[in-house]
C-alpha cells in the first residue's frame, strides 16, 4: 500500500478504543522530545491533543485500547485498511486489558440478568486485544507503556530500522540494577520471573512484587511458579490466582493460571473462605 | 431536554460535535435550539463502559488500589488516593504525619501535571485560536516549552514518590510501600522552583485571555480543611451551607442513570438544582486556604468573582491552583524527615469505608464494603466529571444565547471551549452502568 509522498514526514494517527487514556499520554508525557517529535512527524489525528481531525490514510497509527463493544470490531476492520504500520500500545491494546476480567463471566447470562433494557447494552462479551482482530505490526506493552520505549520506537520508525525493544525478564532488569530479589528477601510473591520487562523493574525497586503489566514472556512457566507461591506461602489456590488476574490476565499464560485457579469474581475458585488479611511490612500479598 | 419535530417554518439551529476533541476520554455535544429557545442541550458520553465497580469485588485493598488507578491515566493518584482513605477510614489506620505529608505530595504531583497539560495543551489554544499546542508551538514556542518543562517538573515529582507518573505503584494501606529519602526530593527542587516561576507568568498570561461572556449563579461542591487546600482530607462543604465528613457524600447526594449516557449522573437530594466541582469551585470555598503566593496572585488577578459566575475563567483558578501546587511542593519537600517505617500495620475489618478527595477535576468519592475475608463486597466510585455533567448540560442552555448570533462554526468552537473549561475527563465519567442492583435478585 502506498501512502504519502517520497520525502514527507510520516502522517500519524492516534486513536483509541477502550481505555484510560494513559498510554496515549505517555506521547505527550515526553516534554522533553515532544516539540522534536512533531518536527518528524505530521500528526493528523490525535483527537486527545488536537482538534484537526484526519481519517486518514495513515503511515503509522498507534492504536491504544481494546476491542469491547460492537462498533470496535468494525472500526479496527477499517482503520486497519487505512494504514500501513499499525502499532499497538499498552496492556488494553496488546492484552484486553483489567477490563478483559470480565470475560471469565457468563456474559449472556450476565447480561440478561443486569440489565432491565438489553438493548442498550453497548459491550461485547470479552474485551480482546487488538491483535485478536487484524494484523498488529508492532506492539508496546505496558500498563501504561514506558516513554523509553515508545521513544525507542518512534526513533525507529524515523530512520527505518526494526526497533531495539528488549525481550527479557523483569529478574534480568533488577540483576543488572542491583535490586534485591523481594521475593528472596522478603518473600513478597512476585511476577518478575515470567513477566516482560519494560518498565525497568519499579515494583521491585519499590518494594514490592511485579504485578505483571509488561505481560508474560514467551513460554513464561506461569504453572511452576504458581505451584511455588502456593507451596512456600500461606496462600490459598485463588490467592495465587488473584496475583495473575491483572492487567494482562488475559494473556497466556496468565489467562491459564486464572482459569484453573481462580483469582476475578466471575473465574473458578470464586467463594472459598479464609481469614481476612493483615497489612503492614511484608505480610500482606 | 429533548425536543420533538421542527415545527413548520421554525428557525431551529443545531450545534453539534459528534467527538469532542482536546478532552480526556470520547464525548458528544449536542445544543439545539429553536426560535431562540433551547429545546436540547447534552453532553454525551459515548466512551465504552469497563465496568470497575465490578472488576474490584472480590479483590484485596491493596489491589484495588491498583485497579482504579486504572480508570484515569491523568489522574491516577486521584483514585488511588480516594480508595486508600476510604480502607484506612474503615480500618482505623492511623497514619505516619510524614506519610500524610508525603500523600500531600504525590497529589501536588499530579495537579502539576493535569493543570499543566490542560492549560496549554487542551484549552489555551481555544483562547487562542489554534487547533493544537503543537500548531500553537509554531508561534509561541518558548510558551509550549514552558508549559512542558511544568509538566515535567510535575510528572517527575510522581515518578520521585512512585516510580512512574502514569499507575505509580507505591501507594499502600498504611503508608507507601516505600519512600524517598530526602536527598531524593531536594534534587528535584530547582525545577519545582523554576516551574513555580513559570506558573506565577501562567496566572497572569490566563488573567490576560480574552473570556467569553458567561453569566451564572453556581452551586459550588468541594472539600475544606481548618489548615490546609483541600486535597485527602476537610469536610465536604457547599456554597449554601453543606457541611459533611468526607465519607458522607451519599447523605446529600446521589447518582441517576441518564438514558443517553454511559455515565450517571450525581445530583443532591435537597432538589436544590446542579453543582459544580473543580478549581473554580475550590477557589471559591478555600481561596484563604491557598498558598500565600498563591493567594496573593489571584487577588492580583481580580479575577475571583469572575471565576465564581463565568466558567470560562476557570482557566485562572487551575492556573493559582497550580502556583499553589508549585508552592506546597517546596514547603513539603523543605520540611521532610523520612517516617520511621514507610508502612505502618493495619488490620482488615468488615463494613463500609467511604471517602472524598480533591482529584484535579474536582471531588472524587469512593464507597467499598468490606466483607470478613477483607475483600470488596461492592464498590462505589463518583468522579468529578459524572457530578459536574448537569452543570455542564445546565451551562449549555446559559451560553446559548450569547453564541447564537455568532457564526455556526464559531458558535460551536464557543461551545467546544465552554465544555472544556470543565476538563472533563470521560474516562472517568464512564465505569458506571452500575450493576449491582439487578445483580443481587
């Protein structure tokens, strides 16, 4: 497909579909780059930044959000045709994001018991990541999506190379930053092992577990790890749960780890009785 | 108000903006009217419902905490902050004052940043005639410049306090889950300094903007403090003598369903008509509240009156709001001593924690139940923007006639900016279509 003139500047979209909006502000959140950027970009549509408003065709969209209601699924259809390279950003976009707990739900049950008027019921049973739906040619993960990265990427799409986004575990970020292991240390249950870094390790680096927002690394033994969080702590099967079933929870092999053991209202292990928690130093999970 | 068929030979106008743009979230605004008349005035809220009062039941304080940061990615810590005072309310935690302190801050953060971003980037171009502060940068670039270098200065700030200023994840029942040290703040307070300059230019380049007529007499919601601008903590107080603790708010007010939005409505129960939350209505009940050079500055506006009657000045109020922000910043940061322990222990007890915070946008109320295993039960969350939607709607109907003699498209562009001047967010407004009624037969 061809868009565009040799030697113009790439033309951008930004748009959205379900989400909080915090993604798409991670682009205007880089004060220091942001007039640079614009100078190598011709932005054509951001609705959240400007009022000029462009259908496209688009060089690049960057699409943040996730497929949830009826009209998304022709929208990402056409937007879609409309561009060349289409990037994906955040957890909602690349994983269904937190709102994607409600698809361990009976959905039609759910909704016909909810609602007293169906038919203004907007959402679909599942909210689903893009990729779900059309060819994703990048993604940025993230709950929200790290300004490194995304300068990273921005950067390569500049100059036309394949963009250096690294594929390691959040454990190899505290290693090379000297952090000590708050699971080790502290026995706070963390994600680390399995989960996508990005971020550069904040939760650790602050004390506490990951919570997996980067999303897991391929072939991440979720399983393994779950069966040690069980095995060393006081927890039960749907506490282990709850600790896959966030941001990216319905990514594999998170969605996995919630489905057998429980975790959202509305996924298995939903009822079982124990003692309330405690707060404070490292006693809470 | 919903009209019906044009009457033959009407002269019905229709202003309409099918997606709002330079605001947080996807809206509608629709203003018809016929015969000089207002026969329709809406805002729509068209942006998919995620249903967060749902996702939290069944979850622990501490990941709620994480979730409903979730609704906002500009007012994060506005969540998260409401949520933790409502469980340490519930639990009787008594917090380190160097922690509360600290709170203080993070908040500041981020009505650094959120003020920032939304005078100069999403409303400063409408007083200016511009479609974007990218398109703006062209002519005043050094004005952008400043304008980001705040927003950093603020953005940082969060990133100091919780490693990140889009979902920081240090805010904990008891405390943080850790906290800076105090050389950690003060590299950071030459830019605040620097940015506190650059806001006090920001009051005075706002005071200058060309304000659109606008004349109403407002109904003003926020919280109050003895010692302090209300940010975690005061009681909620109104312009006609409401007076309640932060975790009453269902006492005089409440949420209706609106059939053609994705959001419900806050209303008061005394039936006395809409409210409006925010800055201007901040201003209007704390102004003596505020930070010396703050308060100093909005009196060298001479603007307070007209931030209380024209709700296109709210733009000045966010700007004092933000030397005021600036200002608290420094004096935290000046007095701070690391707590003893950053967390201090709590216990989980079953009942109902509620509480209402100042987010950038306004009041922001959260009620959970929590049942024997210290899990939520139900979950109730009222932004600022589902409160402020009446008002908005009601503002409508004021503006029109003040723009119907001018040409369509300006008139819509008026409006646009009028709505703006709220800085809704519609994300936030938009977790609702509560579920929890039907759900329980």
């Amino acid at each position: 497909m061809q868009h565009g003139q040799v030697g113009a500047h790439p033309r951008v979209g930004v748009v959205k579909f379900a989400s909080c909006d915090g993604c798409q502000l991670t682009i205007l959140n880089l004060e220091d780059e942001l007039l640079s950027v614009v100078e190598h970009f011709d932005i054509i549509d951001f609705p959240e930044a400007t009022s000029a408003r462009s259908a496209g065709p688009y060089d690049v969209l960057f699409v943040e959000g996730s497929v949830s209601e009826p009209a998304h699924l022709e929208r990402i259809v056409e937007l879609r045709k409309r561009c060349r390279t289409l990037v994906t950003i955040g957890a909602c976009a690349t994983a269904g994001g937190i709102q994607a707990l409600r698809n361990w739900g009976d959905h039609d049950a759910f909704r016909a018991s909810v609602y007293a008027h169906p038919e203004y019921i907007h959402t679909l049973a599942k909210s689903t990541p893009i990729a779900d739906h059309v060819q994703v040619d990048a993604e940025l993960r993230g709950c929200p999506i790290d300004p490194g990265q995304l300068v990273e990427l921005l950067t390569a799409l500049v100059t036309g190379r394949r963009p250096q986004l690294i594929d390691e575990a959040v454990c190899m970020e505290c290693k090379r930053r000297g952090v000590v292991c708050v699971m080790v240390g502290k026995g706070i249950p963390c994600l680390g092992q399995v989960t996508q870094t990005g971020c550069g390790a904040i939760c650790p680096r602050f004390g506490r577990g990951c919570y997996g927002c980067f999303g897991p690394r391929e072939q991440a033994n979720a399983a393994g790890l779950a069966r040690y969080f069980e095995a060393v702590g006081d927890r039960t099967t749907e506490d282990v749960g709850r600790l896959f079933a966030g941001f990216t929870a319905y990514s594999e092999p998170f969605r996995s780890m919630v489905s057998d053991l429980g975790g959202t209202r509305w996924a298995r292990g939903e009822g079982a009785v124990e003692a309330a928690p405690a707060g404070g130093g490292d006693a809470r999970n | 108000m919903h009209g019906t068929e044009v009457p033959k030979g009407a002269d019905e106008r229709l202003y309409e903006v099918t997606e709002l743009t330079r605001v947080e979230g996807e809206g509608s605004l629709r203003l018809r009217v016929r015969d000089g008349k207002v026969v329709e005035a809406s805002l729509g809220i068209f942006e998919t419902p995620r249903y967060f009062e749902q996702i939290v039941v069944g979850r622990t304080p501490d990941e709620v905490i994480d979730i409903v940061a979730r609704i906002c990615g500009i007012c994060p810590i506005a969540y998260q902050m409401s949520a933790v005072h409502a469980f340490e309310d519930l639990f009787g935690v008594a917090i380190d004052p160097a922690v509360r302190a600290l709170r203080r801050l993070l908040y500041c953060g981020e009505w650094i940043e959120s003020h920032a971003l939304h005078i100069y980037l999403l409303h400063a171009p409408d007083f200016l005639g511009y479609e974007s502060a990218i398109a703006m940068a062209a002519d005043h670039r050094e004005t952008v410049e400043k304008a980001l270098r705040m927003k950093k200065a603020g953005n940082h700030l969060i990133g100091i306090l919780g490693g990140r200023s889009v979902h920081p994840v240090s805010v904990r029942v008891g405390g943080f889950s850790r906290v800076p040290r105090r050389r950690e703040l003060e590299a950071h307070r030459p830019a605040l300094a620097e940015s506190l300059e650059l806001a006090k230019e920001t009051v005075r380049l706002t005071a200058s903007l060309p304000m659109p007529a606008f004349a109403r007499e407002p109904r003003v919601v926020s919280l109050r403090h003895p010692d302090e601008y209300p940010y975690n903590d005061g009681r909620i107080v109104s312009s006609d003598g409401l007076d309640l603790r932060p975790s009453d708010w269902g006492e005089a007010f409440e949420e209706s369903h609106v059939e053609r939005s994705n959001a419900l409505h806050a209303r008061a129960k005394d039936g006395k008509g809409v409210y409006l939350v925010g800055p201007a209505a901040r201003v209007v009940l704390a102004a003596d509240q505020l930070h010396p050079v703050a308060r100093e500055l909005l009196a060298e506006t001479g603007m307070a009156e007209l931030i209380r009657t024209n709700i296109y000045a709210s733009i000045v109020a966010r700007a004092v709001e933000l030397v005021h922000a600036l200002a608290e910043a420094i004096d935290i940061i000046d007095a701070y001593r690391p707590p003893a322990e950053p967390m201090v222990a709590w216990t989980s007890r079953p009942g109902v924690g509620a509480w209402a915070t100042e987010a950038p946008r306004g009041l922001l109320f959260h009620r959970y139940e929590v049942d024997e295993r210290g899990r939520v039960a139900a979950a109730q969350i009222v932004p600022p923007t589902s409160q402020n939607q009446a008002a908005i709607e009601r503002d409508l109907v004021v503006a029109a006639p003040n723009v119907i003699d001018l040409p369509q498209a300006e008139a819509t562009v008026r409006l646009e900016q009028m709505i703006r001047s709220y800085d809704p967010c519609i994300s936030c407004a938009t977790h609702f279509l509560d579920l929890r009624i039907e759900e329980e037969d």
